[in-house]
C-alpha cells in the first residue's frame, strides 16, 4: 500500500520507505518502525499502548516493553521531522496515542500487503530506522544531522565472522610458538680462559690473541685491585671490557668473582660493573 502524507510524502508501506518522488528513496524505515507507523494508519484516532504492543509485538511472538515502543516513536518522529512534521505520533491523556489528526492521509495504491506480519524474529525488535539522503530543504532543524544506524546484511556479517575467527586463530598459534620457545633449555656461554700468574679468570670474548689477552689481564689487574680483591684458590674471575679501553679511553667494565663448587662450578657471584671505566 502506498500513501500520500501532507500531499507530498510518499509513504510505501511494503519496504517502509519515505520518498518525495517515485521511485527515489529519502528515508528508510526499518521492519519495526514500518509495522508501527502502518498500525497507527490502519487504526486512526486515540489507541491504547497496551493495544499497540499487542498488535506490533505480542501477536508477532516478540517481547514488548514501553521501552521498544518508546524508541521506536522517537525513530518515526525523527524520521518525519526531517519533512517538517513535527508530531507524526502525539502523546494525549493517560499516555495513549494518536496518529497526528493535523496530518493529512491519502490512500494512492491498494496492495494488500500487510507490513506488521512480515516481522518474523525478536533480533528485528533492536532495529533502528536508517535515514539516507533527507532532503535539506525540507529540514526544520538544518544544524541537526538525522543519526544512522544501519545492520549489516547476512553476507558481510559472515565474513566478519571469518576475518575474527582467523585473527583469533593466528593470535593462538603466535601464543603458542612463544610458550614452546620459553621453555627451550638455556644454553651456557663458552668461557674463555686467561692466563694469569695467580688468578682463576675467563672471558666472554671467543677469540682473544695473545696480545689482547695481555691487554685484559692487565686491565683485569687494574680493575680487581681498584676493588681490593685478591686472587684465592677456589674462587674465579669473569671478566670483561668495552672495545674503548684499547685505545685508553673511557670503555663499560663487567667483573664477577664467583666462588668455585665441585657441585656447582658457580655457586654464587659478586657482580660489578662500571659504566665509563679509565683505564689511566
């Protein structure tokens, strides 16, 4: 069924769309509103929520509430405001309801289709009217901007699905791969030997020649005697040195002195550690 509002609304009651030409879209009511807005036409004059809620929700196996029937009389009401009817649906005594009597009505096309059977799920009660394209002209608020809200079809909602599952899928098997290399077995550093006259002393360092070696055992020296540490047997030194202290500059110092255990080769450390050592 197709209606005349006001003389220049065209209001069809099959897909709920508002438009002031044929065949062009302004405003797009959703299953809900529609069913609402073509009760309220189909039964002119004071009507009872309570006969509303019926009609629209009950009879169709949907849960009414005031709450869904409230949003949906804001939705219409938005949604003719635009066209410069500000109360298609009036409030009167004891909060029944009114489609506007100021509004005029005119029956244009009598397809017996009737919009409120077509309301089929209770996901259907949550949907909001979308509004496309008002015409500006006609708005009696310019500044104000009618909101969207519009649901995705099927189609696109299923790839959503898809797109989380599988970011959900690789986020797992990420987790996973970090929790098996957690729990891989340290490896121990090789530990190069030094020598010295009296002290137990390894490096880090894998390949030391001879005369970097001299160069660390006498800064080893240096080091160890700034921090009164002598050489006593079951005890052993790692040590090592930034690249800088080989031209004599300022380099970062690591010495630990560590006691010596048959059980345990280390058993326990003291670490130091200098930032900006001067070898001088």
């Amino acid at each position: 069924m197709k209606y005349k509002i006001n003389a220049f609304i065209i209001y069809d009651a099959v897909d709920g769309s508002l438009s002031l030409k044929e065949d062009e879209v302004d405003t797009q009511l959703s299953i809900t509103a529609n069913a609402l807005l073509f009760y309220f036409i189909q039964h002119r004059g004071i009507i009872s929520r309570d006969d509303v809620l019926k009609a629209v929700w009950d009879d169709n196996g949907l849960v009414s509430s005031n709450s869904n029937l409230n949003q949906y009389l804001s939705l219409l009401r938005k949604a003719f405001r635009q066209y410069g009817i500000e109360n298609i649906i009036v409030t009167v005594a004891r909060g029944r309801l009114e489609f506007n009597s100021e509004v005029s009505l005119e029956l244009i096309d009598d397809i017996k289709i009737n919009p409120i059977e077509s309301i089929s799920s209770l996901s259907e009660i949550d949907e909001a009217a979308v509004v496309l394209s008002p015409p500006m002209d006609l708005l009696s608020q310019p500044n104000e901007e009618p909101k969207v809200v519009s649901s995705l079809p099927p189609e696109k909602k299923e790839i959503c699905w898809y797109l989380a599952s599988a970011a959900f899928l690789l986020c797992s098997v990420l987790l996973a791969i970090m929790a098996y290399l957690s729990n891989q077995p340290s490896l121990p550093i090789n530990m190069t030997v030094l020598e010295h006259s009296n002290c137990d002393v390894l490096s880090n360092e894998k390949m030391i020649n001879a005369t970097v070696a001299l160069n660390y055992v006498k800064n080893f020296d240096k080091v160890r005697n700034n921090l009164n540490l002598t050489c006593v047997e079951k005890e052993r030194f790692v040590f090592f040195y930034g690249d800088k202290l080989q031209t004599n500059g300022l380099g970062r110092v690591f010495l630990a002195h560590c006691a010596v255990n048959e059980d345990n080769p280390f058993s326990y450390c003291d670490n130091y550690f200098y930032y900006s050592w001067n070898p001088s």
